[in-house]
C-alpha cells in the first residue's frame, strides 16, 4: 500500500515499488491475469513518480476505488 508517510502523499518506497514491478512483469511478460492497484496517486516528489504515472496511464496498474 503507499499510504502517506514522510510528509509525502502517496508514499512508494523501494520495496512497495519492487512488488509493483515484480507484479508489472508477471503481468506483462509471462500473461498473468492479475490487477494491480496502488492505494491513491503519488506525490511529484516520490522517487518512482514518473513511472507509476505511465503505468497509470498504459492502464497497466490502478488506483483503487471502493464500490
């Protein structure tokens, strides 16, 4: 979950972003069928913030909403 931590919004720090590409690379390469979501958008300063964006954008991961 990238729930907010250090001051930052939508915190992803190395390991949630290992699981993201682990999970990314099951999906994208071997065809898994698995959805990925993160929990809400990352801020501008997180480090992986410009990856997640494509990601969010190619629809390969989402933001998860509660019905």
């Amino acid at each position: 979950m990238n729930e907010d931590k250090n001051g930052l919004s939508g915190y992803i720090g190395a390991e949630v972003f290992a699981e993201l590409l682990f999970g990314l690379s099951q999906k994208l390469v071997y065809k898994k069928e698995i959805e990925l979501y993160i929990l809400k958008m990352p801020s501008k300063e997180v480090s992986s913030y410009e990856e997640v964006t494509l990601w969010l954008k190619l629809g390969w991961i989402k933001i998860w909403k509660e019905d």
